[in-house]
C-alpha cells in the first residue's frame, strides 16, 4: 500500500527566512547553479521541507570571508 506524503512547500520568502538570508541571496545560489528549486504551475521556485533542510545543513557548511 502506498502512501501519499504531503510536504509544506514554501516560497521565496518564506524559504529565504527558514534560512535566515535574503531573497536576493538564494537568487544568487539559482544563478551559479548551486540551487535548481522545483517550480509551481505558475513557474514560480518553490521548495519543500526536505529540500531546505538539506539547503540550511550545506548552507551552514559555507566558509563566510
């Protein structure tokens, strides 16, 4: 039997603030490739939980200078 498993999805602001960056920042990340967010019927980015908890764990892994 399966099971259909339904996940929060977030927008650019609410993914931008579970990070604690800007919007402009994960704009940045879109650019340079480092992150290809999955897309709305409007071609909007949005992310699920599981795809910012792995973005806030590799984010936190990012050497600031």
């Amino acid at each position: 039997m399966m099971y259909n498993i339904i996940m929060k999805r977030y927008n650019m602001v609410e993914a931008a603030k579970y990070l604690n960056v800007t919007r402009q920042t994960i704009y940045y990340w879109f650019k340079k490739g480092w992150v290809k967010p999955k897309r709305d019927y409007r071609d909007f980015p949005i992310f699920l939980e599981a795809d910012l908890k792995k973005l806030k764990k590799w984010k936190d892994t990012l050497k600031v200078t």
